[in-house]
C-alpha cells in the first residue's frame, strides 16, 4: 500500500496529514449537533435557563 493517494489528477495527496487534520478536528465538531439539540430542547421545553443576576448593596444578605 502506498503512502499517498492521488486525490486529484496532476496532484498528491498526503493521506497521513488530512488524518492528522482531520483527527485534531472531529472531535470538537461531534459536539456541536450535541449543544445545538440540547439548546434546541431546553428552549422547546421552557426548562430554566443560566442566568447571571446582579445583586446590589442592599440586597446583600450579609450586610446588616
């Protein structure tokens, strides 16, 4: 089996550097159809979302 394949005529085609390539970037982009359902159900269902809430000075349960 050779190293390369031809991918293109005219052209080589390094087969072990688009694995490398594409080894580094599957994994984080098999994430992505993940969040977007997960989002996708948590907006659908009304489920509570993260919120950051400021509080003041006076809300302050410490403060006396």
């Amino acid at each position: 089996m050779c190293s390369s394949a031809q991918a293109l005529p005219g052209g080589a085609f390094d087969l072990e550097a688009a694995f490398a390539n594409a080894y580094a970037v599957v994994p984080f982009l098999a994430w992505l159809p993940n969040l977007v359902v997960v989002e996708w159900l948590i907006r659908r269902r009304g489920l509570p979302a993260f919120r950051l809430v400021q509080t003041g000075e006076a809300d302050s349960p410490l403060r006396g």
